[in-house]
C-alpha cells in the first residue's frame, strides 16, 4: 500500500482542532456593504481560510484591529470533526456596529462577469490568502455589492488551531 499525505488542515480536522461557519446575506443592495466579525480570543491563534461567493462583482477587504460598539448577530461555528466537541476560541458574527475600522490588511474584487444581455452573473473568492489572525483582536470582512444591482452573498469561514 502505497503511502498517505494529508495536509496541516486535514491534520487538524481529524484531531478535532477545525471549524466551519458559514452566513447568507440576502438581497444585498447595490454600492451596500455587509460585514462579518471575526473575535479572536485571548490565547487564540487561529489558521483562517474563508470563501466568497457572490451573484455578482463584489469588492472584498479585511481590516485588523476593529472597534465595535456592538458585535452583531452571533454564528454557530461547527466542530469539522463531529466526534469531537472543542470550541476553537473564535467567536465570529454578522452586521456588527463598527466604530473605527481598524487597519485594511488585505483588498480583493469578485469579479461578475456580464452575459450579452448584460444580465451580472456571480463569481467567488478566497479571503484574501490564507491568515494566522493575532490573538485578542477583532478582524472584519466587509463584502461591498458593486454589481448594479441587488445580490446575494454568501460567506464560509474555515478555521483551525494547533
């Protein structure tokens, strides 16, 4: 039998140390922005991969250090390997109040392409690259709609820890 690799992320899901969160933001309209809060807790470092989709070009940006007054409507995040019951120190939600954005770390565009009746059709996006988020910091994914009309987005976070 020939030998096996599986990748740092695998690892991790087998052992219990990764987790899925996932939101829909419906009918998001043009020139609007959502935002998904990630709070890293104290102690936390994770590894974050995330994934973007969209009905249509959409602007992508991650800022580090954010300021809320309030932290928005909390999401379940799910243990990848079900066997196991750890929480990964991550507490991530939606449509947060921010009151200083903190620093852009990172810009990226979805891009929608156009059918010949010039109708938007979707696209996807990794999260900029793949982050090691700093412990005791607030980071938010802002997804701006630039479609010319409205959209539906979607966003899955991966996450996963030592």
């Amino acid at each position: 039998m020939a030998d096996q690799t599986i990748s740092l992320g695998e690892t991790a899901m087998m052992a219990g140390r990764s987790w899925h969160v996932s939101h829909r933001f419906d009918a998001v309209a043009n020139d609007a922005t959502v935002n998904v809060l990630m709070n890293i807790d104290v102690g936390a470092k994770p590894f974050v991969v995330g994934d973007i989709e969209t009905e249509g070009k959409a602007y992508v940006e991650i800022y580090e250090g954010v300021t809320t007054s309030s932290d928005g409507t909390g999401l379940t995040s799910f243990n990848r390997n079900r066997n196991e019951v750890f929480t990964d120190g991550v507490v991530v939600s939606h449509t947060p109040t921010i009151t200083d954005s903190g620093t852009l770390i990172d810009t990226s565009m979805i891009a929608g392409g156009a059918t010949p009746g010039h109708r938007t059709i979707g696209g996807g996006s990794e999260v900029g690259a793949d982050w090691v988020f700093k412990s005791d910091t607030k980071y938010v994914i802002a997804i701006t709609n630039k479609s010319g009309s409205a959209i539906d987005i979607s966003v899955h976070l991966d996450t996963w820890q030592r």
